[in-house]
C-alpha cells in the first residue's frame, strides 16, 4: 500500500516540475535579453540618431529609438568633411602593432612564468599582476618624459626621430607589455599537457622550438582573445594619445573624430552620432569574425 501511494505520487509531481523548469528557462533567457537592451542600449540610440535627418525627435523617449525621415546624409558628411579614413588608416596602424607587440611580449614573459623553473618566479609574477591595481594615468608622466628624451636621442643619433613624441611608436610602445596579457598566455600555456612538451624535448627540440611550434599553435584561442582586449584597448585609446600625437595627419580616429566633433560640428548632435557609429563599426566586425576564439581563450584561462 506504502509503495503504491509513493509510485503513484510521482506522475502528481511533474507538471509542477515541468513548470519550475519553464519558468527557470523563461527568466534565465529574461535576464539575458534584459542585460543586451542595457548594454546595447547607447549604440541603439547612437544609430537611430544617425539615420535621422530630422532631428527634432531625438531627445524624445522612446521616440527617439525610431529614426525620423531615415537616411544616410549624415554619413555621407562625416566622409566629406572630416578626414575619416585617414583617421581610421592611423588607428589601422597604432592598432595592429599593438596587436603585435603585446601578443610577442605576452607570449615570451608568459612561457617561463609558466613552464620554466628558476628562483624569484613566484615574486616576480606577483610583481607583474601588481600592475594591474595601477591606474594607467600613473604612468603619462614617466612615458611622456621618457619618449620625449628618446626623440631628442634618435634625432642626434640619426639626425630625424625614430620614437619620440608625435610619432606611431609613442603610441604603440606603452601598451605592448600588459600584466593581462602575461596572465592569460601563462594560463593558456600551463594547460598544456607536460608529455607535449617532453616529447617534443625528446625529439630534440630547443625551448624556443617548443615555444613556436608547439605551445603557441595549441594556444590559439587564447592568443586570439588577447588580440581583442588589445585592439579594443587601442582603438579607443583617447588621453595618452591625445597627448602625444598632435599632427592631425597622425592622429587615430579616436582623437581626430573627437577634436573635429567637438569643434565646428559639435553643433550637429546627429553627425556626431554618426561619427561614433562609424568609429565603433570596424570593432564590431573583428570581433564577429573572432568571438569563437573569444570565448574558447577565455574559457582556458579561467581554468
């Protein structure tokens, strides 16, 4: 009689689990969509105002998220009256060698910290993730003394600047040594397995052979992870290239959308509406082609 009642309460209990999972469903996916609006919310915004060659209902909520008489006009004036892609052909630039240097810099501070045995390893490791409490404003003075004495150097060793002030490398060279980044290449590296590595000993190999040929093709993801966070970071790098750039011809689209936004066109909401659009674009498109690699490089160095 006992196992009867107990067998015949179970079918009783499933709809209201089927329920609690629906419902857990429901404010699982809730909560995501909920977080994407918040987070998209300013480039919804941005974009809608872009497109609005009316401008009269653009402080107007909700109306605003629709655009009035939609067009493309106000890109059209970004191209013809700002050196846009002249902009975007410096922030090209400043980004893929920051792109480069932090990926090589990372790869071999990140290999010995992993892999490699010698005393101070631990303290200096910690010394490096110290770093990271730092605000990066600390540093503008030091570098900016420091590049402006390595131009005067270069321009009396070489008789023209090779580094200094108001050059790409100014704006490259701080940013190609970051605790993130030697944080996230010695984790993706001690998650390779040891036989690998001695295996590939066995065959004879150098440690730099094991390096390039064996943990960095296996660390891929992660190496494309980083090269996200770096490019994210250098493309929108604003003060200290704002500071050491002051050749319009040189400056990344950040500083040069800035100065000329906030100059005679800081009149037209819409335009510079459409100028952060365009400036946010090119991010997007690189990291639609590379979040696979995102997420999976993420994933290895959290564990």
């Amino acid at each position: 009689m006992a196992n009867s009642q107990i067998v015949g309460s179970v079918p009783s209990n499933k709809p209201l689990f089927a329920f609690r999972k629906v419902f857990s469903l429901l404010a699982h996916y809730a909560g995501l969509v909920a977080f994407a609006i918040f987070t998209c919310f300013p480039f919804l915004w941005a974009l809608s105002v872009a497109l609005s060659m009316d401008p009269s209902n653009i402080w107007l909520f909700p109306r605003s998220f629709l655009p009035t008489d939609p067009g493309v006009g106000w890109f059209e004036r970004v191209f013809s009256e700002i050196k846009f892609f002249t902009y975007l052909g410096n922030s090209a630039i400043i980004s893929f060698w920051t792109i480069v240097g932090a990926v090589v810099v990372s790869i071999l501070a990140g290999y010995p910290l992993a892999r490699l045995r010698f005393p101070g390893r631990g303290l200096i490791f910690i010394a490096i993730i110290a770093t990271m409490m730092l605000p990066q404003e600390v540093a503008i003075i030091p570098n900016f003394v420091t590049f402006k004495h390595l131009g005067d150097l270069s321009e009396a060793v070489f008789g023209f600047k090779v580094t200094g002030l108001n050059t790409y490398s100014a704006a490259v060279l701080p940013y190609v040594s970051t605790a993130f980044g030697i944080f996230l290449m010695k984790q993706a590296f001690e998650q390779i397995p040891q036989d690998l590595i001695d295996a590939a000993r066995v065959d004879g190999a150098t440690e730099m052979q094991i390096l390039w040929r064996v943990m960095v093709p296996v660390s891929a993801p992660s190496i494309a992870a980083l090269s996200i966070f770096t490019l994210v970071n250098a493309w929108n790098e604003f003060i200290w290239t704002g500071i050491v750039i002051q050749d319009k011809l040189k400056m990344p689209l950040s500083v040069g959308m800035f100065n000329d936004l906030t100059g005679p066109f800081a009149v037209s909401t819409s335009m510079v509406m459409a100028g952060i659009v365009l400036s946010i674009v090119p991010v997007l498109i690189f990291f639609a082609f590379t979040q696979r690699y995102f997420i999976s490089g993420l994933d290895g160095a959290v564990k």
